[in-house]
C-alpha cells in the first residue's frame, strides 16, 4: 500500500473520531470544535521538541578529524613511495 | 537467499563500488585506507568515474600498477551521469555477492568496512547501513545551521515515512548483490534523494537492514558538491517518495 494511502486513512480515522465527537456531543460543541487545532498545535510542538533534542545531543565527532588527518599523512608517505602521484591538490 | 552463507565452500566477495568526479588525491588515500583495513577479506574496488577532467582515472591507473588490476577496476564513464546511473554502471562488473555504496570525498572512511561485514555476518541482514545519528557515530565539521536542517529533515522523514532506520541520507551501505540489483531497478530518483529513495523502498520491499554507527567527517579536499537547492530537492523526494512507495 502506497505510504500516502496509509497516512491518509489514519486522518480520515482521526476525523472520523472528531465528527463523532461533535455529534454526539460528550465534550461540550465548543470544544470539541478546537480538538483539530490542539492536533496541530501538538504535532509542531512535537516535531520542534524532536529537532531541539536532536540538536541538543547531535553526536559529533572532533577527535576523528586529527584521526583522519593522521591517515591521510600515512596515506600519502605510502604512495609517494609507490610512485603515486598524490603531490598536488 | 542464504545460500551464499551456508555454502562454507565459497568465501564472500564484496564489491566496493566508488563514483568519482575530480577525486584524484582522495581516491588514493581511499584505496589504501581499504587495503590497510581490509586484510583478511576478498574484495575488489570498482571506481566509476565520469570524465574527471583533473586526472583521476590517470591516479587509478597508477594504483592498479600498486595493488593489481583485478582488485582496482577502473570503468570510467565519458561524463556526469549522475549516482544513481553511476551505482548500477558499476554493479554490472562487480563480481561479489556483496556490494558496498560509498563516497569518494573520505567522510566515509574505510576503517567502518570490518564492522559492516561482520553485521551482515552475524544478522544475515540483507542490508546494513551506516548511520550517523547513534552513540558511537557523528559528524565533524558541520555548523549549526548544517545541524539544523539535518535534525528538522530527519524529523520530517521520520514522522511522514516511517522508514525504520535513523539515517536515510546516508549513503555508506553494504548490500547483499540480488537486493541491490532489485531495490536499485526500481528507483528513480537522481542525486541526493536517490539514497533515500534506495532504503525507503529497500524497508518497504521488507528487507532485513541492520544498522552500524559512522563517524563523518565532512570532506577535506576538494569542494562540496551539495548546492543551496538541497533542501528544496528533499522536501521534493519526500513528496515523491510519500505517493511513490
């Protein structure tokens, strides 16, 4: 099943569930008319709350750069004796 | 599927397949990292290289003198054609059952081929992709800027995709040949979504991928090849891989 499919039918469930809401009126009308609104409102609190921490604990890596430069010095040493011409860039 | 495994008889052989465009110095320095680190395993390097005009195929050349033709092969391609073209034009001459995907610009640096091999070899997975966003992997020279739009297209894929890796970008992977082949066929897309569309559809196929951390050093020499559209081209491959897969 396409994945658009999939993300559709789980809104029209959603919508389902708040038209439901509305007509059988168990949370007051008024409401129940701001429960789409709350939706969103959380979902971009979500995806913001995700980019944040995601952000806050970004894994880097400083020590591979000196690791990598190491490599390339011991790189070039083992061409250059090879006849590899790595001399210019 | 298995039977590669099982058959003691018959040792696996990776194909390491590298697109380069004016690599000359980093495509060396990538040749020996693999042979220094890869010493007990049956591989070869396929380099696909589209019409470097700065001598790369020359720097190939001169290594097949050093490590032997038949474990560097150069099949050049008269000009950019573009990854996705470039993984399948090399994947015609790759004699392994297994086939690995990376960069030529070193921020996929070769000391991570041991531990994708013994993944797959203690998984059985089909695929086994490198990410960047567990403990153990990370990037290096990234501003915040560059981290941000990283985590907030990362966010975005994983709500609207649902694709069960951590990292779709990422383009360091090692593939069983047939699945390769199969996910391959059925992509696409060019450029930079053509590695996501690879393991979105490769997840929804119903493969087993397995993940290994990386580090990622963002490339020493030579220039990055990402344009300012970069993010425009993404939220397009995102739409496209929404309706597609």
């Amino acid at each position: 099943m396409k994945h658009i499919i999939k993300i559709s039918s789980l809104l029209v469930a959603i919508m389902a569930f708040w038209i439901g809401l509305l007509e059988t009126s168990i949370v007051p009308r008024s409401n129940a008319w701001l429960l789409p609104i709350y939706l969103i409102v959380s979902l971009g609190c979500y995806g913001l709350l995700m980019v944040g921490v995601g952000l806050m604990r970004f894994p880097t890596c400083p020590q591979e750069a000196g690791l990598l430069q190491k490599d390339i010095v011991e790189a070039k040493e083992f061409l250059k004796q090879r006849g590899v011409d790595v001399g210019s860039d | 599927m298995e039977e590669e495994e099982q058959n003691k008889g018959k040792k696996n052989k990776y194909s390491i397949i590298i697109p380069t465009y004016n690599e000359r110095l980093n495509i060396a320095l990538i040749v020996y990292l693999v042979f220094k680190h890869l010493r007990e395993v049956d591989f070869e390097i396929i380099v696909v290289d589209d019409g470097s005009p700065d001598g790369t195929q020359d720097i190939v050349k001169q290594l097949q003198q050093v490590y032997g033709e038949d474990r560097i092969l150069l099949r050049a391609r008269p000009r950019k054609l573009g990854l996705g073209t470039a993984y399948s034009h090399g994947l015609k001459h790759a004699s392994g059952n297994f086939v690995v995907i990376m960069d030529a610009d070193l921020s996929h640096h070769p000391k991570y081929l041991p531990s994708f091999i013994r993944k797959q070899m203690e998984t059985g997975a089909s695929i086994v992709t490198g990410t960047r966003y567990v403990s153990g992997g990370g990037v290096h020279g990234w501003n915040l800027m560059r981290k941000l739009t990283s985590r907030g297209a990362n966010v975005l894929a994983q709500t609207l995709l649902w694709p069960g890796v951590s990292d779709l970008t990422g383009s360091f992977r090692l593939y069983r040949r047939s699945v390769l082949e199969d996910v391959i066929n059925s992509c696409v897309s060019k450029g930079y979504v053509f590695q996501m569309e690879m393991i979105v559809r490769a997840s929804r196929k119903g493969y087993h991928i397995e993940e290994v951390p990386i580090t990622f050093v963002d490339r020493v020499y030579g220039s990055s090849k990402l344009g300012g559209s970069e993010i425009v081209e993404y939220l397009k491959g995102l739409a496209y891989l929404l309706v597609a897969t």
